[in-house]
C-alpha cells in the first residue's frame, strides 16, 4: 500500500456523455460492425461539459445515485521538465507498484508524471464498484481534465 501523502484523488465525471474523438457513433460505431450496447452513453458527442457556463454543474458530476466516484492518483513534478506523461497502467498493476519505478523514471526522462488507478481496483471510491469500458474512458478523462484544466 502506498503511503497516503504520496497519492491524491480525482473525481471522476459520471453524469456527461462520453466522446470519443474520430470515431462515428463512439466506440462502437457502424465501421465496427457491432451494435452499441443501450445502456452505454459511449456513443454520445457532447462536449459542452468544457465550457464555463457549466462550472458550477460540474462540481458535483463525480455523483450518481449519491455516491461519489474518485479514482486516486499521483502527479511526479520534475524542476524544468516540460513535457508530462499521463500514465495509464497496464493489468496486474496498482499505484503502489508503480510509484517508485514511476519516480525513477521521471527522474532519467526528466518528465513530470501522473499515474492513476481505475474504477473498481485498489482505493477507488466507491468501494466494491464493478470496473467496467465506461469507466476506463471516464478515469482517463479525469485524469486528462485535471493535466489541462487543473494542473
């Protein structure tokens, strides 16, 4: 487990429909051959959620049914590194596996890091959700969010 001055959370978008750029009806589109699952909001291309008459709306889109969902993360902040690294890791892998190698290797690319954890494993809130495609694309848009629009 990793030592919690070390990690932060993210809150994690589960109200705004889901895009995904350069692909027609989402990822499940006509060229795929399949047909989009009905209960998925993956198809969806709205990305008002941006924009700033939204703000106030935001603050509270980590919040379905009353539960929050937050995924945690850590950011490595390299002096005068100019690019970052927005880490998405693999399977068989948690924040706590990661956090030295991703230290080291800040340190030898002199890059900034942020690394994530996904909904349904380690110390993602809600405890006991199911992880799911939905919340794959949802974690890694809070983490894209907090490099662009927070950090």
């Amino acid at each position: 487990k990793m030592a919690e001055e070390n990690y932060f959370y993210l809150d994690v978008d589960v109200i705004t429909p889901l895009t995904v750029p350069g692909v027609e009806g989402g990822p499940c589109g006509a060229s795929m051959g399949c047909t989009p699952d009905p209960d998925s909001d993956l198809a969806s291309l709205d990305s008002s959620f941006l924009s700033e008459d939204n703000s106030a709306h935001r603050r509270f889109k980590n919040v379905r049914n009353g539960v929050q969902y937050k995924i945690p993360a850590f950011y490595i902040r390299r002096r005068n590194a100019t690019q970052t690294i927005l880490f998405c890791h693999g399977n068989a892998e948690d924040l706590g596996m990661m956090f030295e190698r991703m230290k080291e290797l800040a340190k030898k690319l002199s890059v900034n890091i942020l690394a994530f954890d996904y909904t349904g494993y380690g110390m993602s809130l809600p405890i006991g959700e199911r992880p799911s495609e939905n919340m794959l694309y949802r974690n890694i848009d809070a983490a894209y969010e907090y490099l662009t629009q927070v950090r």
